[in-house]
C-alpha cells in the first residue's frame, strides 16, 4: 500500500434501520469514523427533472482495505454527501477502491 497518497480524510456511516412501535421502517446513518482516503473527482454535470436543476457528481475515494465498508453506506467528504454505489477491492496495493456518487439532499 502506498501510505503517502491517502492524505485526505473522509467520514464513513453506516447504514441503521430502526423500526418504530408502529412498524414503519427508517434509516438513519449514526457519525462513523474518520479515515485516511485519496479522493478523485470523476464526473459532474447538472440534470433537470420536472423543473428542477440537481447536481450530480462521482467521485472514486481509496481507502485502506482494513476499514469495514459496504454498498448503499455514505461517505462524508468536504461537508458533501455521497453513497458508495461499488466496491473495487486490491488486495496486492492493499486497498478498497470506492465509487460514490452524491447524495442530492
């Protein structure tokens, strides 16, 4: 693994779903752990969608093989949202490769 590229930091949340008395469902993604990442910005472009204008963005963060993650959790990167939509795993580097995409709240 080359240490000396994972220079940025990003927050990882995992998905929680609570269920209410009621029996409704509702996830919810608690504070995770901050850790070392290379982030790439990959592509961005703006849709339009009943009148709507929503930024779309992709970006591909590495991050070190030992930290749990999985599809569908969110990565917190700059105060901006994105889900990890695919895992890339390198096991000679060392790493798990990250493909995110934003999250329009």
């Amino acid at each position: 693994m080359i240490a000396g590229r994972l220079t940025e930091f990003v927050e990882l949340r995992k998905p929680v779903v609570e269920t209410d008395a009621f029996g409704s469902e509702k996830i919810s993604f608690p504070k995770g752990r901050l850790v070392h990442a290379e982030v790439n910005w990959k592509s961005g472009h703006l849709s339009q969608e009943a009148s709507e204008l929503f930024p779309d963005g992709r970006v591909e963060v590495i991050i070190y093989s030992a930290h749990p993650v999985g599809e569908k959790w969110h990565v917190i990167y700059q105060g901006t949202t994105y889900t990890v939509g695919a895992i890339e795993f390198n096991r000679r580097r060392g790493i798990k490769r990250l493909i995110c995409d934003k999250v329009n709240e």
